[in-house]
C-alpha cells in the first residue's frame, strides 16, 4: 500500500494510508474526500481540475509530464509551476510510497 500527504486547498495537511499500485493519485484523493480535486473528465487529461504541485523531493519519482499533459498544463499556466502535475496522471507505486503533494488553487 502506498501513504500520501496531502495539503489541500484550504491549507490542511492529510496522510493518506492504502493507495494501490493500480490507482491514479487523482482517484486516491477522490476516494479520501481530498478538497480542491474536482476531477471533472474523470482521469482522461482533459480539464487540469486535478492539478497538484509535487514537493521538490519527489519530482524526479513522479517523472515529467508527457505532451498532452504538458499541453493541459500550459493552459492552466496561471497556476501550474515547474513541480505542477496533473493528478490523474500519476500511477501510485511503491516509489511514491511518502509522496508528498499540494493541491492547486484554481
């Protein structure tokens, strides 16, 4: 099971316990409720309403987004950085077990 920390947009801090390898960070913060994860297309990269930005320590684990995410974030550039990711875009793994993440005000 994978553990993820959680700051969601009104500030608060949650640990998330029993992520599976086979979910998406974006269905694991759905599941727990996280606030600030609209996930309107439902994981299909088309809306950035699961924007988070990956703590420093973990952006090399969480790899770099490919061109279609890349292209969702441009268009969310008024509050993407250079740690942004799209949540539905993350595979949860044993890797990330820890990972860390801020959810963006949009």
């Amino acid at each position: 099971m994978v553990q993820v920390t959680f700051v969601d947009v009104n500030g608060v801090e949650r640990r998330v316990d029993g992520g599976s390898e086979d979910q998406s960070l974006m269905e694991l913060a759905k599941a727990n409720g996280i606030d600030g994860i609209a996930a309107d297309c439902g994981g299909a990269c088309s809306c950035a309403t699961c924007l988070v930005h990956i703590d420093p320590d973990w952006t090399e684990r969480t790899g770099q987004p490919d061109d279609i995410e890349f292209a969702m974030l441009d268009m969310v550039a008024d509050v993407a950085t250079a740690s942004s990711r799209l949540a539905c875009q993350i595979r949860l793994s044993g890797a990330l077990d820890g990972l860390r993440v801020v959810v963006a005000q949009q």
